[in-house]
C-alpha cells in the first residue's frame, strides 16, 4: 500500500516535469541552420490566393487568431485594380491538423520576406493587421521588398509601458501555448472572456467568431520569450522610419495597440497619414466600405506623389 501511494506521488510530481522536458527540449525551435533549408518548402505549403492581375501589387498578412480570409472585403474590391496576394499564417491554416507551429519572430519575417519575393515583383504595398502588424513593423526601415504600408489597428508604444491588460493577456495566451490541448483552448477562451473581455476589444465580435486552438498562440510565447530572455528587439525610432505608411485604426475600443504619443508624433514628423474608423479591432470586417475607400485614395494619392519628381533634398536623402 505505501509503495502504491509512493508511485502515486512520484507519478504526480514526474508527469508535469517530463511534459515540460517533452514540451522545450523535444519540440525546441529549429535551429537557425534548418530553419533556412527548409524555407522554400515552408512558403511553397502555406495556403495562398493571389486575386486581380494588376501593375501594383499587394500583400495582406493577418493577425491572431484568423487566416487570409479576413481579408476578403479589402480583396474583392481591390483586385479590380491591383494584384492582390495573401497567405494564412504557418499554423493557422484548416489544413494544418493541430501541429504547434515553432516559429519565432524573425522566423515568421524571413516566411513573409520569402513569400514576397516568391512573388517576382519589383516591390509590393503591405497590410497588415494586428500580429501581421507587429511582423511588418520592420518594413518601416528602408527596404527592397516594400515600397507601401498600411498597419491596421497595430502601432507602437514607443518607449511607454504597455497597459495592464496587454500584459496580462499576452502573458495568458504566451502560457496557453505550452498546455496540453484541452488546457490551453480552455485558457484562449478565458483570456478572450474574462481578461480581455471581448467586447472592449470589438463589439462586433462574439467568443463564438474566434478560434480557441492553442497553436495559435505561439506569436505571445515567443513575444515573451523574448522578453524573459532579455531579448526583445527594441523599438524602431520614429526618426528611423523610411517608408511611406497609412496608419488605420478603429476608435470605438476600450483595449488599445498603439500609443497616443505614438499617434501624434508620427503625425507631426510627417512619417504617416493616420485615420480613425469606426468600429472595433476587425474595423476592416464591420466598416468594410468606408475602409475600402480610405485605402483607395490613400493608394492613389501616394501612386501620384511617387510618379512626381523628387526635389533636391529628396534626391540627398536616397
């Protein structure tokens, strides 16, 4: 009998350990090396739909927890006029029969970089929502790949703590990701509920028109990864931005993803044309017209501003 109640408790206390063993060291990220040999098959997997068969081109990259589809009102009326390209995020695709993607931040960047150029174009307009947002930030910087951004809903905090809740809910779907199934779609569902409460994020949405899945969380436990192992990226400066960008947002939400200070200055540096829309998180799903009109005139006013002539600083500065 005390032997029993002996294998019982080590049962106990050894079950959690050697799920943690199997959880980080089995299924660890790939290194580097391997990462970069197995790129051209990774972006040759991903579900993809390139729509219209315009001179510009533009590729939308989603957030937690959707796919390419929530892109659709933006893709049906813009590929009158432009190729539209788009892909579901590793992991996040119907396709993907529950595998936990293990791809880090830089990781997902070289996925989006090589889907870009498997494009064959000169240079492409992104947008980009919510995670896609924070993968995108980069293209902020001089690049060869993009010409044109539009972050939607997404900003920086600059050099201002996050709220609260940003923290607590990162931090919950960071920990839903390391559970067992069960576990962490209760957890997601929780977190969606309780800590954010979904209704402060969009009013629009029900826990019902989310996805609970916990491979969908792996951007928030490498977000804290990063954070607990001291290394996080830091901001890219203001003063640094390079590429021309529309920043949209929806102004009827309690939760927020940018700054104001943020806002404003990149507003006064004159590094982006900002706009409010009504709604919440997914405005570009509730406010679909007015959005679609928004980007349109956004789109050709900056098509007529690159086809001007550059002055002489502007010749300096490129």
């Amino acid at each position: 009998m005390k032997r029993t109640l002996l294998m019982v408790i080590a049962t106990i206390v050894l079950l959690p350990i050697l799920y943690l063993i199997y959880f980080f060291v089995i299924l660890a990220p790939m290194s580097d090396a391997k990462f970069k040999q197995q790129l051209p098959a990774i972006v040759q997997q991903l579900e993809s739909k390139i729509e219209g068969n315009g001179d510009e081109t533009i590729v939308m990259i989603h957030g937690y927890p959707d796919t390419l589809a929530m892109w659709d009102a933006q893709a049906d009326y813009l590929k009158q006029h432009y190729t539209v390209a788009r892909f579901t995020l590793p992991g996040y695709g119907q396709n993907d029969n529950g595998k936990r993607p293990h791809y880090n931040i830089k990781q997902i960047r070289m996925i989006t970089d090589a889907f870009i150029k498997s494009l064959h174009k000169d240079k492409v307009t992104v947008f980009a929502h919510d995670w896609g947002a924070i993968y995108a930030f980069h293209y902020l910087e001089k690049n060869s790949l993009v010409d044109k951004l539009v972050l939607f809903d997404v900003g920086s905090f600059g050099d201002e703590p996050r709220p609260k809740v940003n923290m607590q809910y990162t931090l919950a779907l960071a920990i839903a990701w390391t559970l067992p199934e069960f576990l962490g779609e209760k957890l997601t569902l929780y977190t969606a509920e309780n800590i954010l409460n979904l209704a402060d994020v969009d009013a629009s949405k029900t826990i019902n028109d989310l996805r609970s899945e916990p491979r969908l969380t792996y951007p928030y436990y490498h977000l804290w990864h990063s954070v607990l192992t001291k290394n996080l990226n830091p901001s890219l400066s203001i003063d640094d931005y390079q590429t021309p960008f529309l920043f949209m947002y929806g102004n009827d939400k309690k939760v927020w993803f940018h700054a104001d200070s943020w806002k404003n200055q990149i507003i006064e540096k004159n590094k982006a044309e900002v706009i409010a829309i009504k709604g919440g998180h997914w405005f570009m799903q509730s406010s679909a017209d007015d959005v679609n009109q928004q980007l349109s005139q956004w789109l050709n006013k900056e098509k007529h501003a690159s086809e001007q002539p550059m002055t002489a600083s502007q010749a300096l500065l490129n």
